[in-house]
C-alpha cells in the first residue's frame, strides 16, 4: 500500500510515516508542501493533505487531482494550536 503526506509540519510528518510504515508495512512519501502529481514517487492508495499550505490549499489540490486520482481516498489533517 502507498501512502503520500503532504504537510509543513516536519514534526507531524515523521511521527505520521512512522506510525504508518510500522503498523502497515507501507510505502510512506512524504513532501513538506503541495507538489504537482508528476512529482510524486508513488502514485498513493490514500492521500494524507494539510488544509492550509502557504500556496494554497488542501481542498483545492483535492480538487485539481481528482480526475487523475478518482479512486484514491483524500484525507485532510488540521492541526489544533
């Protein structure tokens, strides 16, 4: 199974890989912001994305990709201060 997290929280991102490449033997990518689809390693079962990135959105990268990514699942993170 391969996962990709997009987020700026270098912190949350490892702590995420960790827990993910542990408990279900995956293929974790991770990117500390939102890159084009082109760039990603793996094309990934689930998508883990940050809702706000300094340019732009992870509702509106959702958007973008959908039609290349259709029967992936997005999953979006907030980060509670």
């Amino acid at each position: 199974m391969y996962f990709t997290i997009m987020d700026d929280d270098r912190a949350f991102d490892e702590t995420l890989k960790n827990k993910l490449e542990s408990e279900y033997h995956a293929v974790v990518d991770v990117y500390h912001g939102m890159i084009d689809l082109d760039q990603i390693k793996h094309v990934p079962d689930i998508l883990f994305l940050d809702v706000i990135f300094e340019n732009g959105t992870g509702v509106d990268y959702a958007k973008s990709t959908k039609k290349s990514l259709i029967h992936k699942l997005f999953l979006f993170q907030v980060k509670v201060v």
